[in-house]
C-alpha cells in the first residue's frame, strides 16, 4: 500500500508511533516536503537518517522550503519507480521535482519545493537556500512527462499548492509567486485523481479532489 503523510520537520516520533511504525516491506511512504532529517548534518542527524533508511517499507520525500538543498543534493542521482530520485541510503530516497513515479499501477506526479514566507528574515547557505524554487526548467521538465502520459496521472503529490485551492490558508497575495502560477495551469490542463498537498500544517479537505496534510496518514487508494 502507499501512504500519504505531511511535513515531517526532522520529528522521529512520527516514524515510531501511529501507523508508520506498522507498515511492512510491501509498504510505500510519501512525505509532502519538509522531511527536517538533514539540516545541519550533526551526527545525531546521520544517525536519525540511518534508522530511516533501515526501515522495513520505503520512504520517498519531496522538498519543501525548509530544506538544506546542498547537502541534500549531495547524494547520487539514481531511480526509483520509474522516476529520478537521490539515494540517502537503505530504504531512503529524495524524488526530483517533476517526475511521475509508477508505484503500485498508480501514475503518480512529484513536484517539491515552494518559497518560504520568512526568507527574509533567514541567512543564504545557512538556514534557506534559493534552490527553494523550482526553476523554469524543472517545470518545463514536468510539462513534458506530464504530455508523454496523455497529460493524465491518478495522483498529484506536492508541498505547495495552487492558489486557487488555497483560500483556507489566507496566503497574502504578494506571497504567491511563479510555483503557485505553474500549479494552477496543471489544475487546469491535467486530468487526475486527487491533488495531496502539504505545506500549511492543516489537515483538511480543501474540495472533491483536493486534500492539505499534515499529521494524517493517508492510503492512496481507488
């Protein structure tokens, strides 16, 4: 089975408590950005790491905006359901922004990243890092897997959100930015099942098709 679970923000409790700690080797996590494990690199984090990768079930993560991308992107690019990801180890794995996984005979869409509302107050290659936002490329990578599969997935996995699904978070309009712009036309011009997002620490379904998640974990089934 595959689950569906929010940011993580380095909390191991969430891994050894609850329904994660339960899950078997036929098992599959997806954490919506924000996995928090690898920011400072001290040995209690490679340690906390490690025990991750030695789980029985795999764990993939998208990037969210609080994330240390140089030393997370340090890792060897490898793949991973069809998709390309960096390998932290074990059972362990970053899935790149735009890349659709196959797992379980489901089309699954992975696009991480987002801008964080307190840049400005944060130091560059100390506490944020630009790489934050995705870049023109990365999206134009993700419009063309998209088009090699009939612009059609089963699911949408990603930190942030379109505005047009974010009242419930009252996101001041200056906030929204190139990311929020590229998922609205995704909202538009893709046919999916349901879109899983999980930046605003809420759990809450936003409409029919659309779902903000946080500490829920939630199976990914028809």
């Amino acid at each position: 089975m595959i689950y569906v679970t929010g940011d993580t923000h380095g909390d191991l409790d969430r891994f050894k408590k609850g329904k994660l700690f339960w899950l078997g080797k036929k098992d599959t996590v997806i954490v919506l950005g924000d996995f928090g494990f690898l920011w400072e690199g001290t040995p209690q984090e490679m340690q906390q790491l490690r025990w991750l990768s030695q789980r029985r079930y795999k764990i993939l993560f998208l990037d969210g905006c609080h994330e240390n991308f140089e030393k997370l992107l340090h890792f060897p690019e490898t793949e991973i359901f069809g998709g390309k990801a960096r390998h932290l180890g074990g059972n362990l794995y970053y899935v790149q922004r735009g890349q659709i996984l196959t797992i379980e005979d489901k089309k699954i869409l992975c696009f991480g990243g987002g801008q964080s509302h307190d840049r400005y107050e944060r130091i560059e290659g100390e506490n944020w890092w630009p790489e934050e936002m995705p870049t023109a490329a990365e999206m134009e990578e993700c419009t063309q897997a998209l088009q090699a599969q009939g612009n059609c997935v089963d699911y949408i996995l990603t930190h942030d959100a379109p505005s047009r699904l974010m009242d419930f978070a009252r996101v001041p309009v200056e906030d929204l930015n190139t990311l929020n712009d590229y998922f609205d036309h995704l909202l538009k011009t893709v046919q999916y099942g349901k879109w899983l997002f999980g930046r605003y620490h809420r759990d809450i379904t936003v409409s029919p098709k659309a779902r903000c998640v946080f500490l829920d974990v939630l199976p990914l089934k028809d």
